[in-house]
C-alpha cells in the first residue's frame, strides 16, 4: 500500500505530468482502501471491542473518524488529480495556439 502511495506521489511531483499514470495510481490506492472503505462492522461482541481497542492504540483515532477522514483525504487527492490535469490541458491548449500563431 505505502508503495502504491509513493508511486502516486512520485506521479503528482513530476514536472511534466501524466494524468493517465496518476489516475493509475490514485485507482490502485483506492481499491487497496475499498475494504475499509466499505467496512461496516459492529463493535458489540467481545471480538468487535478487541479489534477497536487495537485500533485506537494503533493509529490514536476512533475507527468512525478514521473512516471519514480517510474518505475526505481520498476525496481531495482525487479533485487535487482532476484540477491539475485540467490545467495541463489548458497550458497544452495555450502552447498549442501559440505555435499556430507563430507560423502564421
């Protein structure tokens, strides 16, 4: 996972950037998350109540937190991707026209 989310990072740094390879990553990391993403367990057994003592002394959040915090951080990521293509493609348009009117 932390691979996948280096490699997402290596792809949002980049000068030149590559929506296709960005969005590639973002996808990866988010199928990775889908599980917990989608996890929906109760924490009124005897087993339930481990599983959230361990998670609270592992990441120090409450698991309905962590949850929320972690769909809003993908949320961004994915807007951060789409805004910044969006305005690849603009600088591309602009360069484009510029090379038109040059040889014109």
């Amino acid at each position: 996972m932390f691979l996948n989310l280096d490699q997402l990072g290596k792809q949002l740094e980049k000068e030149e950037y590559q929506e296709i390879g960005s969005f590639d990553a973002f996808r990866v990391l988010m199928t990775q998350f889908q599980t917990f993403i989608n996890f929906r367990y109760y924490f009124n057994d005897d087993e339930g109540l481990m599983i959230r003592k361990y998670f609270i002394a592992y990441t120090k959040i409450d698991v309905p937190l962590f949850h929320a915090t972690l769909i809003q951080h993908m949320e961004s990521l994915r807007e951060s991707i789409l805004e910044r293509a969006m305005h690849k493609r603009e600088k591309d348009k602009r360069m484009s026209d510029r090379m038109m009117q040059s040889k014109e």
